[in-house]
C-alpha cells in the first residue's frame, strides 16, 4: 500500500537512506529540512515535495504534514564535535519533535516513526538522552499510533577513528572495556520501512558485531594498516570539561556528558543490522570500495 509521508531530517544519514527506500517502494514522499540547499537536492532523489523550515520554530512548519498518513521523523541534533551549534539538544531534539507532533495532530495524521536512541542504565540520565525520551512520552500521550526505532551508536559516529588511526592514536574515553554493537545507518533505514504502517513501540536495533571499545579502536588501526595504539582518556577528565562548558557552551557540554558515559557503559541491542563496523572502516580508508 502507497503511504504519502512526511519525512523530517531528510538531509541527515538515517534519513537520507530512509528516502531512498521509500521512494523506490512507491510511496509519496515530502521532506522536510533545515538546510535549504541541501533540501533542493532531494527534488531529484525523487521527493514529491520539498520543504525547508527549522521546526524549533512551529510557526515555520504551518501545514507542513497536511495530506499525509504518517511522519517519520529522523530530526534532532548531531553528535558531531563542532562549535557552530550552541543550542542544547532539548532545544533541537525535543522542541522540534514537538513542533513536528503539533503539525501531524493538527493534520489528522494517523501515524507518527520517530529515531531515537537504545537506553541502557549507564547513560540514560543524561540531558542526550533526555532529550529524546522527553518527548517520546509527550508521543505516546497523544492518539497517534506510534514507533521509535533505537539503534545503538551509528556507524558515523565512529568514523574519525580512521583519522585518527592515520595519525598515529586513537583516542577513548576510559578503559576501552565497555562493549557496544553499533549500527550502519543504511541498516537503521531498512527497520524503520517495515513499522511505516504499523510495529510495535519500541524497535531496539544494534549491528551484528558486539566490540569493546577498544576493540573497535583496534579495527580502524587494522583498516588503514597500521599497528594499534590507542588511548584511553581517564572518564574524570572530560566530565570536568562537561560541567566547565556547561554555561559556555550549552551542545558540547552535552555532547560531553553523553559521549563519557556512553563510551563507559555497555550499549548493546538485539542485531538486526547486517553491515560490519570493520568493511565501513575498510571502506572510509579506501581498502574496499
């Protein structure tokens, strides 16, 4: 069956790889984008309507779900290392989901996907995480049918340790015991098509290898073909520079918090993924094509 879907963070990877899939299904698809150069580019990947709004801002996004059957949202704030956003992730993440959520109730929209993060005890307190479970109850509080999709860490997240690797070290914080099995974001794509119509609440998904951090340090040595060296940051270390940007610099400091205790945690979901963390290092470093 043919859905016309709103598909929010359209330029990000998950959502990138989300429309291609559901363009090739047949489905009608408008984006929705911050960026609007980026946006225009999706007009030729085969969206049926484009749209470039920032949905912290409701007024912007006026109409913007009207004549659709579901959202898929895949908007919020990168976990990148840049200084250029200041704005904290409640502020993106959160406000501009609930934006999002008020233009699909006002549409009769029926049913809402959104990508959030798999929650383990280690690092469920922090304001990341937070952010995203925040307004996932505001979510289930309406009459939309809904499902979150949870990967664990995204594949990109891990791709500055090939450049690092090059470098000479790899840098981690704490002891590098912490096991994870992070996610190629095309594998993420391919969960979220199934639950377009319907799913369950809740879609935890990790990739097919659980590594230690370490260990995943040790593949992006291996892929740029270099002995390893990697160092593990003590955790009290970046978690003095979280609380010190705290008011200085709101997203880092965030960023920070997150990273530090993720990085000691274990992060661990039910494999659905197929794609190796070790061939997309060997890919980012040219060995595979």
């Amino acid at each position: 069956m043919s859905h016309t879907v709103l598909l929010a963070g359209a330029t990000g990877v998950v959502g990138s790889a989300v429309l291609d899939r559901l363009v090739a299904a047949g489905h009608r698809v408008r984006t929705l984008s911050r960026d609007p150069a980026r946006a225009e580019s999706l007009r030729a990947r085969g969206a049926w309507e484009v749209r470039a709004a920032d949905a912290t801002r409701a007024e912007e996004l006026t109409g913007v779900a009207d004549g659709c059957d579901v959202v898929v949202s895949c908007l919020g704030g990168n976990v990148g290392m840049g200084f250029a956003e200041r704005r904290s992730y409640r502020a993106v993440d959160t406000v501009g989901n609930r934006n999002l959520l008020g233009a699909a109730t006002s549409a009769g929209v029926g049913r809402f996907v959104y990508t959030a993060v798999h929650v383990q005890p280690g690092y469920a307190h922090t304001r990341y995480i937070r952010a995203h479970e925040e307004f996932i109850d505001e979510l289930r509080a309406t009459q939309l049918t809904s499902t979150v999709v949870r990967p664990t860490g995204i594949f990109t997240a891990f791709a500055p340790f090939v450049g690092m690797a090059r470098r000479g070290v790899v840098s981690i914080i704490g002891d590098g015991r912490s096991r994870s099995n992070p996610v190629h974001h095309e594998d993420v794509a391919d969960a979220i098509v199934p639950v377009l119509a319907d799913g369950p609440a809740d879609v935890p998904i990790g990739g097919p290898d659980v590594l230690t951090r370490r260990e995943m340090a040790e593949l992006a040595f291996r892929a740029v073909g270099r002995a390893p060296r990697v160092w593990g940051v003590p955790a009290f270390i970046p978690r003095m520079g979280s609380l010190f940007l705290r008011l200085l610099h709101p997203r880092l400091s965030e960023l920070i918090q997150f990273a530090t205790c993720v990085f000691t945690s274990d992060c661990v979901a039910p494999t659905q993924g197929k794609r190796r963390l070790e061939d997309y290092f060997a890919k980012l470093a040219g060995v595979l094509p």
